[in-house]
C-alpha cells in the first residue's frame, strides 16, 4: 500500500471513479468493501495514454499498445473479489500489463509479485509503479506461465490473460490452502476458471464469461497462435 494525501473532492477523476464504482460496479454485484475502496482510490486514467483518460473510468477494456489491453473494471473488480483477500496475504500475478490491477491488488494486500514478458511494457510499468509509490509490488520480467517460484508460496494467483489450462506449476506454488483465478480460452470461448486449493483437494468453476488476450509462453498459448 502506499501514503498519499486523500484526493480533492473537486477533482474531475475523482467524481468519475466514484461514479464509476457506485453506478457500475455496485450495481452489477461488486460487495467487498476492500475491493470497491481499492477502485475508489487507484487512478486507472494514469495507467492509460492521455488520449483516452476521458473513456478511463468506462466499464470497458482499453489498448495500451503491443496489442495488449487494460482489463474493463468490472473484470478486474470481479477477480479481485473471488480470491476473498486478506491483509496479509502474498499475490502472484501473471501478465502485468498497464499495472492497474496489480495496483488494485497492492492496495488490499501486503505483497504483489506480477511477472511481464514484453520488456517495453514491463520496463514503463515498474517506473510508473515506483512513481506512484507502490513499494509492496515486485515486478519481473520472464515466462508467466512458469510462475514465479523464488517467491513462492503464495496465497491467491490471480492469471491476467487466457490460456488453455491452468499450468502446473502456478498449483505448485499456491499454498496448501489457496486460490487462483484465470481465463480459460477454449476453440469457442473465453470463461474464468475459479480454483480452490485445499490440501491435495482441488476445486474448479467456471464463474463467468470473458475476453482476455492469450496466455503465451511454455505453458500457455504459443506466440502468434
């Protein structure tokens, strides 16, 4: 989490993540307080070239270049909320991005590890999260899909891009009694997979449909494909 004075009122960014949250994402079933108070706070409109900070705070997925997207909020609300967070847990997330949901993440719990693969994006995004103070969020740049063991176990992993199947190893590295969230992509669709580890008992469901971009790397999607 990080320090910062509480925003003017009066600011026009402000009003609109407001309206964002009361008008969309309460409406459509967010309820953890955590979570709509997170989206109350992060400034999506930074994580967005300036041309589309007026659309920043639509419920819609915009472009951030390299054909990647920030997800729409309701998506990042909504698997935000599934993995029931607490204060001190330790989240893994794969496909950083614009890093507004790792942001989102950083303001509930205590560490946030998100793992990269386009250099570019991940070398703009760690500067604009250490500008914003985000001193719990780790970032590193290499294969997802292999998750991330130096920092293993982890609480909740939270997958920001679809791929056919959840990779073995981000189960290795769940604790023994842990969840993940992921986009499954199919032939057909796109749903999200929520997991629920307990022991040696894994549990699966599909809660919603989605559109996220492919999962590449040795265990996700091939590049291009």
């Amino acid at each position: 989490m990080r320090k910062e004075r509480p925003p003017k009122k009066s600011d026009r960014f402000y009003l609109k993540r407001k309206a964002m949250v009361d008008d969309v994402l309460v409406p459509m079933g967010i309820r953890d307080r955590n979570v709509l108070d997170a989206m109350s706070k992060v400034p999506r409109h930074l994580f967005l070239e300036e041309a589309l900070w007026n659309h920043a705070y639509e419920n819609r997925s915009l472009p951030i270049g390299h054909r990647q997207t920030i997800s729409q909020p309701y998506t990042v609300a909504l698997m935000t909320e599934t993995l029931k967070l607490k204060p001190t847990d330790k989240v893994l997330e794969i496909g950083m991005g614009s890093g507004y949901q790792a942001a989102v993440l950083a303001e509930i719990v205590e560490k946030v590890v998100t793992i990269e693969r386009i250099k570019s994006i991940w070398v703009a995004t760690r500067k604009l999260l250490e500008r914003m103070g985000y001193l719990n969020i780790m970032t590193a740049c290499t294969d997802g899909t292999s998750g991330y063991p130096d920092q293993a176990p982890y609480d909740s992993i939270l997958v920001s891009a679809a791929g056919p199947d959840v990779p073995e190893a981000l189960l290795r590295q769940l604790k023994p009694i842990g969840r993940l969230i992921m986009p499954i992509a199919n032939d057909k669709d796109q749903r999200v997979l929520r997991l629920i580890k307990n022991g040696d008992r894994v549990t699966r469901k599909m809660i919603t449909p989605c559109t996220f971009v492919k999962l590449v790397g040795r265990h996700g999607f091939e590049e291009g494909s």
